[in-house]
C-alpha cells in the first residue's frame, strides 16, 4: 500500500514512529527555513512539516508544487500540541503522485464565494471541499438506513426495469428513446411494476432507484433524473399502514445519521431536528381552509409551491402528512373513497417529500379509473394482467432521496444533493 495511516488512524502509539501518509496538498506555507503543508485525504486534514537545513533538495521540490497535487510522505509522526490532531509529520521522503495545473478551475479552501454552476461544471473540484463531500456521505447513509429499516420490516429489495413500453402513469412528460426502431419510455417510477408485483407473494417490496421525468420547468426542487426509495406493500387495510412505514422509516434513518455523521452534519451546520412519529395527518379539506383564509384557493386544485409555502408559515409542522386528497387530482391507480382519494403526500418544511396510497385492486374498478382518465386500456395489458389472477389489497409510496436531503439538510437547491444534476439544461458533466 502507498500509506501506512490515514490521517484519522494516527494515535499516540505512532508518536515518534515512521508513518507514510497521502493525500492533496491543500495549502503550502514557505518560512524560508520550514515549511508547513496541510495534506488533505479521505478521512481529514493533517500537517506535513519540512525542514530545509535538513532536507534541502526534498523541500525545494514540495515547496514548489501546485496545490492539490498528490503526494506521499514518509517520516517521523511527532506529538505536537499546537498543530491540528496533536501530531505532525517530519517529511522525509516524499513522492509526486499526481501534479494539479494551475490555476485551479475553482478554489477548494478560498472562502470565496464560487457560483453553483462553476460549482457543478467542476464538481470533482467541488467535492473535496468538507461540507460538500459531507452531503453525499449522508446520502450513502440514508439509503443505508432506509433500507435497513424496510429489510428489518419484512421487505425484500427488488429492481424493476427503467425502459418500459409503456410510460408509468400514462401521463406526459417522459423521456421517449428509440429502442431498436420501436417507441420506448424511460420510467418516471416503478409504480406498475412494483404494483404487479404484489400479486408475486413477495407481499412487501422496495426499490431504491433512478427515475426519469421530462418536466420543463426548471425549478430548485425537481430533476430530470432523480432517486427514490419506492416501496409497495400487500394485505393493507388502508393507506394508513402506508403512511407509519413512511414516518418510521424516515425517523429511524434520521436518527442514525444523527447518531452516525455527527462530523458531517457539523460541516453542513444543518439544524436536523425532526419530530418523533406519529407526524400530524392534516386533510385536504382542512389545508383547504388554511389556504382560503389566507387567500383564493378552489377546492379540487392541487397545491404547488406557493400554497405549500404558505401552509409551512400557517401551520406549526415541521413535518406531517396531507391525506384525503380529491380523487380527481390522484394518479388513477389511487383507492377511492367517495370523492376523496385514499392517498397522502408527506410535506417537510414545506415540500413534498413523499406521496403514497392505498391502490385500487379490482380489476374492473381499475379498468373504468383508468377509462376515466382516458387512458387506453390496450397499452397497459401486462401491467392489469396480474389484477385478473388473484391482486391482494395494497399501497406503497414514492419518496424523493434528493427531496429529503434537501429539506433534511436545510439546503436551498435540489442539485445540492445529486453528485451530477439533470435539469433542462445541463447533461454535463
Ligand atoms: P411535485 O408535485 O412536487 O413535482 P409529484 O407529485 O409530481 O411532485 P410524485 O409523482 O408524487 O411527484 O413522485 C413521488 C416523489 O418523488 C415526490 O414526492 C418527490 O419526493 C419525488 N419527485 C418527484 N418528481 C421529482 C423531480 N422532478 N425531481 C426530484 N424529485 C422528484
Ligand atoms: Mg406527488
């Protein structure tokens, strides 16, 4: 191995040892006769110091590289209070890995304010500054903890296919591809799939996956390709089993990152408190009466940001569920109750994270939503195929991965959260 110690590994067994350790050089400061650098890895920062009277030629070469090339240092590890970590090391050794041009497209430790879209056309760059890595160590966590906690509650994982012949939900806004001279669809969500799916047996399934969505409006909440934990389950009563999976699951993977990734969320000074379940379930009619008392709103409409925003000022949640929506404003598959829908959207701060419902699962109900919302009935065989041979009662949501972290993170752009946005103008890098 090129190193003996990251730079979180050093403790006071090393002191006074040989160590090699590498990195980015980070920052270099000349005094003449010293030399201190600050290499930057994986785990942290450490401090490399370089002693001219003693090493002539090795400090005329570290001191003349560019910041944030790569290096390997070999020396004695010395107990030193004053420097960070306690300890630095007395260079003795060094070998260039990798040189870095200069200038740098961008700054990695200037506190200059770089603008996003420099940001994201040099996100590599981008990502070796602290709290920018941090965001996508805690995404890594959440998916891990999401789906720890489905695993543990009887889901099994599955992985549904992304091009389909059909889009999901009938609507527009799908990216439509060429496959092999036939029309194809990129899927906007597993939706059919993992519905067709709880006719298996498998009873519960998850799907943490892309998904693809042709809409125009350019906007800091929506991508045109985006994450989602998606999950379906069998043998419901109502949606109301849907909706505790989707409270408990979100605040067991809170609380572990909480637990686990102190040091990032110390980096990204996001302020992470979230209630404890059971969240407050609001229906549409009361949210309804929120926005006409505070404005012009038609009973029947469905809400976008402005009345999202202006419920999260009017009402005290930090998080909670919007249920009972008009059937008339729900995807087809979504169970009736009256004019009412038995689905439910889950806003965070202000934003939907999550929407969920109980689905029709009689075949002839789900023939005549889908004529009602003039859907032909021809394009979708294989998806009702399963409902003519025995479909159990069940729901399931979709819940965004960048919505949550956005929210979660107290971050204003969507983008923040994916390592390589897709929106209508950017497919690079
Ligand atoms: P919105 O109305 O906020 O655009 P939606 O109701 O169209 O969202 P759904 O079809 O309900 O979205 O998708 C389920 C979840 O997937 C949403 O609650 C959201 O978290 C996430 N999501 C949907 N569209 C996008 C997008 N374009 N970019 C990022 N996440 C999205
Ligand atoms: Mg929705």
């Amino acid at each position: 191995m090129l190193r003996t110690h990251y730079s979180d590994e050093v403790d006071s067994t090393d002191y006074g040892g040989n160590i090699t350790v590498a990195g980015w050089i980070e920052d270099i400061r000349n005094l003449g006769g010293i030399a201190f650098v600050v290499l930057r890895d994986g785990h942290g920062k450490m401090q490399l110091t370089a002693i001219k009277k003693e090493h002539p030629e090795l400090f005329k070469e570290l001191t003349s590289l560019n910041r944030e090339s790569v290096i390997a240092a070999s020396g004695t590890c010395q107990e030193n209070e004053k420097v960070m970590n306690g300890w630095e090391l007395l260079v003795e050794e060094m070998t260039l890995l990798s040189h870095a041009e200069a200038p740098l497209p961008m700054g990695v430790v200037d506190k200059v304010n770089v603008d996003f879209d420099t940001r994201l056309d040099n996100r590599i760059i981008d990502l070796r500054r602290d709290n920018v890595k941090a965001i996508f160590i805690i995404r890594h966590s959440f998916v891990q903890f999401a789906s720890e906690y489905l695993r543990n509650h009887g889901f099994t994982e599955v992985h549904t296919p992304k091009i389909s012949a059909t889009s999901s939900e009938g609507g527009t806004e799908v990216f439509k591809i060429d496959y092999f001279g036939r029309d194809a669809y990129l899927v906007q969500s597993p939706q059919l799939y993992k519905q067709m799916l709880m006719a298996s047996g498998l009873e519960r399934v998850y799907e943490i996956a892309w998904y693809f969505r042709a809409e125009e409006h350019d906007t800091s909440r929506h991508l045109n390709e985006s994450t989602a934990v998606d999950i379906e389950m069998a043998f419901i009563e109502n949606e109301e089993d849907v909706m505790r999976v989707a409270e408990e699951m979100t605040a067991y993977a809170a609380q572990k990152i909480i637990d686990e990734n102190s040091k990032e969320l110390d980096m990204i000074k996001a302020n992470v408190d979230l209630p404890s379940p059971p969240y407050p379930r609001i229906s549409y009619d009361e949210v309804v009466e929120v926005l006409q008392r505070e404005g012009d709103f038609t009973w029947g409409k469905d809400l976008g940001t402005d009345e999202e925003n202006l419920l999260a000022t009017q009402l005290e949640y930090d998080i909670y569920f919007i249920t009972d929506f008009p059937l008339s404003i729900k995807p087809f598959y979504a169970m009736p109750n009256g004019r009412y829908a038995r689905a439910f959207d889950l806003e965070y701060r202000g934003m939907e994270i999550t929407s969920g419902a109980q689905r029709i699962h009689d075949y002839t109900m789900l023939v005549e939503r889908m004529r009602a919302h003039g859907m032909n009935i021809e394009n979708f065989e294989e998806y009702l195929k399963p409902f003519r041979y025995g479909m159990p009662p069940h729901g399931g949501f979709g819940y965004g991965i960048e919505r949550f972290l956005m929210r979660f993170l107290d971050l204003d752009n969507i983008r923040e959260c994916i390592l390589f946005p897709r929106d209508r103008k950017r497919i690079t890098p």
